[in-house]
C-alpha cells in the first residue's frame, strides 16, 4: 500500500480526533453524572469510554500503517473536534444521556461523512469506518432509550 494521501491522512485524523474527544467527553459524564439510574448509565459510560478507546487506537495504527501521523494530543483535539462542549460540574442522569447522544450522533456523522472519500483511496481502511459506524450508533441507541 503507497502511503496516505493528504485527504485521507487528514480524514482518518479527524476521525481521530473526535474519538479521543469522545473518550474525554465519556469520561467527564462517567465522573459527574447525578441522579436516578446513576449506575446503570455510568456503567454504559465505561462501555462507551472502551469503544472510543479501541477505535480509536485502530484508527491511529491505521494511519502509521499508511505512512502518516496521527495526532492526538489535547490541543489537537481541543480544536479540531467535531463533538459539541461538555458543561462543567455534576450533571443529571437525563441531561448526560442528552448530551451523550448528540456526541455520539456528531462522532459517527463524521466519520459517515467522509466514509465515500476514504473508500475511493482505500477500501480496505472503509472497514474499519464501517465497525466504528455500528458500534457508535448501537451505543447512541442503547443510551438513547434511556430518555423514553
């Protein structure tokens, strides 16, 4: 495989990016939450944090593999997230799932939203965006019945 493109080193950076935020985000919701079903989503949180985690290991190996350098320091991912601000404090179980949702909804909408580019250049990476697509939308699901 030739390595990376610019668009596809700085696509699967974004990528990157936005599941380093997300562990961040999860994990700030994980150290807050308040209030009834306390447990039960903290514990989601967890499932939440590991997946980012994961993925997002994948992702960084991913773009070594094609020559290129992934970049998840803090500033990095201070300003290039996709991923909408996390309040400050303790935060209530129905407002945390709230904006857990909308982090999960903004993660995997960008990696849909480069999915065809990455795909042109290289197939095989698609896979992995396809996994990280599932598995975002399952845990956006699963938290989001939560607020039913």
């Amino acid at each position: 495989m030739p390595a990376a493109s610019e668009t596809l080193s700085a696509n699967l950076q974004r990528v990157l990016v936005n599941l380093v935020d997300l562990q961040l985000l999860g994990k700030q919701a994980h150290w807050n939450i308040t209030g009834k079903n306390f447990r039960d989503i903290h514990l989601q949180l967890d499932e939440i944090i590991e997946l980012a985690r994961s993925h997002g290991d994948l992702i960084a190996e991913r773009l070594r593999a094609l020559e290129a350098e992934p970049d998840g320091r803090a500033a990095t991912v201070s300003r290039d997230s996709d991923l909408p601000d996390y309040p400050d404090g303790l935060v209530d179980v129905g407002k945390t799932v709230a904006l857990v949702v909308e982090a999960l909804d903004a993660a995997a909408g960008s990696v849909r939203s480069i999915r065809d580019q990455v795909d042109e250049e290289d197939p095989a990476t698609t896979d992995l965006l396809h996994a990280i697509i599932l598995d975002l939308e399952k845990q956006r699901w699963m938290l989001s019945m939560e607020a039913v």
